[in-house]
C-alpha cells in the first residue's frame, strides 16, 4: 500500500471499487481508491461517519444533503463539480476532497452554523486526515459556531408548535450596560467578541418576557464562563434552545457555585 498503513475495517473489491467509479464523471484520487480497497465498506467503529459502498453508488445525493448543510448556514459557498463528500455527522458537518488536486489531495471541513463562510483546511493530505482521525475528538476543532445561526436553523425542528416571532425583539432596542460592554471586550476579541455579542444580545431578546433581572442573569452567564467562549455558547444555547427555560437557573447556578467556593 502506498497511502495507508493497515486499516481496520472490510474492503471494497475490485468489482465494487469500478461500480464507485462508475458513479462519477471523472477520476478518483489515488489515495481515496486506496482507502476503499482497505475500508471502503467499513471502517472499524467509525462505519455511520464515512460514506461507503452502499451509499458512494448513489452519491448525488450525498452532495445534495451537504450543500443543503452550506445553505442552511446562509453562506454563499458552492461545492464544485470535482468536490468529493466522503464523510459526514449526522448531516451537521461534512468533510470533502477535490479530485483535481492530486493523487492525495488535502481536505476541507463545513460545520453547519459556522461563522467563517467558507470551508476551511483540515489537512494537507487525505492520508493524513484518515491516519490522523483516531486523534481528533472533534471533526473541525478551528471554526467557531456561530451560536445564534445555529438556535435559528435549529430550534423550529425542536419546536414546531411554537410562535418564536412573538417574544423575538429587534437587537438595535438594547442597549448594554456599560459593565456588561467593558467585561466583554476584557473577555473575548476578534471574532469571539462578535459572536459573544451577539449572543449576549440574543439572550436578552429571548427571555425578555421574563420578570426578571435580565442584566443579572447576563452577569450571571458571563461570570460563570469565565471567558471561555465555548462556555458562554454552550449555557446560551441552554437557555434559548428551550424557550421556557427561566434564566433565573443562571443566578441560581451562580449562587451554588459561590457557596460551594466559600465552603472549601
């Protein structure tokens, strides 16, 4: 083998590998041919994440379902003729080679709500992304969701029923306490700062209907991510995900969290 070292996982025949190659109009990379002949019907517990026999023979639809990805995060980016989707998360991201750029060409990842608007380098080389995969704990750990994006497109299929317009205000009616602007400027910048922003503002337009101390629970969010951009996008998904969660649940984890630090 000239790409991979052994694989574990069921092959692809010679047979089959041709039926795959049947299915596109132009070359296959060497190096993704290489892969189906090792694993292309299987490989070992990472068989639901890559695209193999059974599916590559009907593979216009796999390209259907991850340009819808693209076009649910309202980016503008079209996969190409010569792009190749071989693997995908529960159609929330998708990573993709293009056949004209070598026998072992690099690969590119899309998240869905991402904030950049193009997908982005994942590795150099095929090989080195499939050697590489037991490492990864997450597909595309670089790009930064864009939390608000993702409640957007997300949120109606949890909540069919629900009238989310009634309790949507417009985000030029707020305005920031001045502590709250200082703290998030302290805390995040570039990108983070934009996106954090905006999922503060977001938050305060969600649960606005609520009687209660928005600014303290505003407070309350930031002081328990501590800066931790990943922290603050995970409680405010929590809290907007749901549109009867009370934020009162966020002073309420503050408080805990403060008497368990002054027990100790």
């Amino acid at each position: 083998m000239k790409y991979f070292t052994p694989l574990i996982g069921k092959g692809c025949s010679k047979e089959e590998i041709q039926t795959i190659k049947n299915s596109f109009s132009f070359d296959l990379p060497a190096a993704y041919l290489e892969f189906l002949e090792l694993v292309g019907k299987g490989y070992g517990n990472k068989s639901s994440r890559f695209y193999f026999f059974n599916t590559l023979t009907s593979y216009s639809e796999i390209k259907k379902e991850a340009q819808g990805t693209i076009f649910f995060s309202k980016k503008k980016y079209q996969l190409d003729e010569y792009d190749v989707v071989f693997y995908s998360e529960d159609g929330n991201r998708f990573a993709f080679l293009n056949a004209l750029k070598g026998e072992n060409p690099p690969v590119y990842g899309f998240k869905i709500a991402q904030a950049e608007e193009e997908p982005i380098l994942l590795s150099e080389t095929f090989s080195e992304f499939i050697m590489s995969f037991e490492d990864r704990i997450e597909l595309i750990p670089n790009l930064r969701t864009d939390a608000v994006l993702y409640k957007t497109i997300m949120r109606p299929f949890e909540y069919p029923n629900f009238d989310f317009e009634s309790i949507v205000l417009k985000k030029s009616e707020v305005a920031l306490p001045e502590d709250i602007s200082i703290k998030l400027s302290e805390d995040f910048s570039g990108i983070d700062f934009t996106l954090a922003e905006n999922m503060i503002l977001d938050f305060i337009l969600e649960k606005s209907h609520f009687e209660i101390e928005i600014f303290e629970c505003v407070r309350a969010m930031m002081t328990l991510s501590n800066g931790d951009f990943n922290s603050l996008k995970m409680r405010y998904l929590h809290q907007v995900m749901s549109p009867n969660r009370s934020p009162q649940r966020l002073i309420d984890e503050l408080l805990i969290k403060t008497s368990n630090e002054n027990e100790v």
